[in-house]
C-alpha cells in the first residue's frame, strides 16, 4: 500500500505479504509478514504519524483475513526499518538473529505460537566457502544498479563471482543472512547484510586479503 499525498506525491509505502512466502529467513506461516515500511521522502512528512496509519492497514487486513498476527524483521541502519515505530505499536521482540537483526510480532491471540528465524542460518554459510558470492532478489528493485557496479569491481579485483539469483520465497529464506533478499559472502564469511554501493563494497574489499 501506498501513503500519497496531494502536495506531494508519493511518500512512502508498506509492502506485506502471507507469512509462507515472506522473502526473509523466517518460519511465520500464519501471520501476516511485513517486507517493507518506508515514509518521508520529503521532511515535511516525517513525523506525523503515517508509518503508524500504514502499519494500522497491515493489521487491519491481518485481522480480516484471520491471520495469527502480524510479524516483521528490522534491523537500525540502511534498507530496513528499525524497532522503535513496531514497539510504538504493540509489537514485541521474539527472535535475533545475527548480527542485530530482530524478529518482531503483533499477536492477536497470546497463546499463539511465535514466528522465529530459521535455525540453520550458520550452516548455511558452508555453501559459500570459495570465492565471492552475491545473492540477491528483484523483490526489493533498488539493489540493481549497485550490484552491478560490484560485480564490475569484482571483476577488475579478478575474484571468482558468483551471483544468485534468488528467484521466490523458498530461495530467499534459505539466505545463511537474516536480510534475505540480499547478502554478499567473501570465503564463507558474510561481509554485508544488506545492499550498499560499489564505493563500500571497494572499502571492504580493500581490508580484506584477497
């Protein structure tokens, strides 16, 4: 769903779907699971209480459709929303999962179950022992320019590259990074858990030896 403003146009969204399908390392099957919460590309419109309107349409559409409850992963840095607007609205922490990724949950039910990550998230991690990998999803449409320019960069470092696409929600939690929709793997090691742009990725690389 969309948050349009009539000076101003689009200035924000949320993005949720059936907790089975959710494109993060998750087991959530029942609730109603929350990709993406974004508002303010304009000052004017932060801070006036459009996140908690959106929110409020989540779990509007969870309670209609008689799901368990509604769950979200966040994390504070880029290309995530962090806990603070969930606590604000009821939800609790259930699960972690590293580095300071957490697993938050609005119960309609107490008794209910809570979601969790997965728990193989480590052993994961053992698929992407040789070389570079990029794995990376078109549910999130902003990375593609960035990813480009690594793989670019990688090639001029002459490293091995692998990129995986990461084509459903099967694939996506299957990611060893509780992101799910993106992560890049240097010899088994996770050097970042989401999207950033070639100057970091050249940034990280140079402290690492290759």
């Amino acid at each position: 769903k969309a948050l349009i403003s009539q000076k101003g146009g689009y200035q924000g969204m949320i993005e949720y779907i059936p907790g089975e399908f959710a494109h993060r390392p998750v087991d959530a099957e029942g609730f109603l699971f929350i990709h993406c919460l974004f508002v303010g590309f304009k000052k004017e419109f932060k801070g006036k209480g459009y996140a908690t309107l959106l929110i409020d349409e989540c779990i509007k559409d969870a309670k209609n459709s008689k799901m368990s409850g509604v769950a979200v992963v966040t994390r504070k840095g880029s290309f995530m929303a962090d806990n603070k607007i969930f606590l604000k609205n009821g939800f609790q922490i259930v699960d972690n999962a590293k580095p300071d990724f957490e697993l938050l949950v609005l119960k309609f039910d107490k008794n209910t179950k809570n979601p969790g990550f997965k728990h193989n998230l480590n052993e994961k991690l053992n698929e992407y022992h040789n070389g570079l990998t990029i794995l990376r999803s078109t549910q999130c449409p902003y990375t593609e320019k960035n990813v480009n320019a690594i793989i670019e960069s990688a090639k001029n470092m002459k490293l091995k590259t692998r990129i995986i696409d990461l084509m459903d929600a099967q694939a996506a939690q299957s990611n060893p990074c509780a992101f799910g929709t993106f992560a890049i793997i240097y010899n088994g090691k996770i050097i970042s858990h989401h999207p950033i742009s070639n100057t970091r990725f050249e940034n990280i690389m140079s402290k690492i030896s290759i």
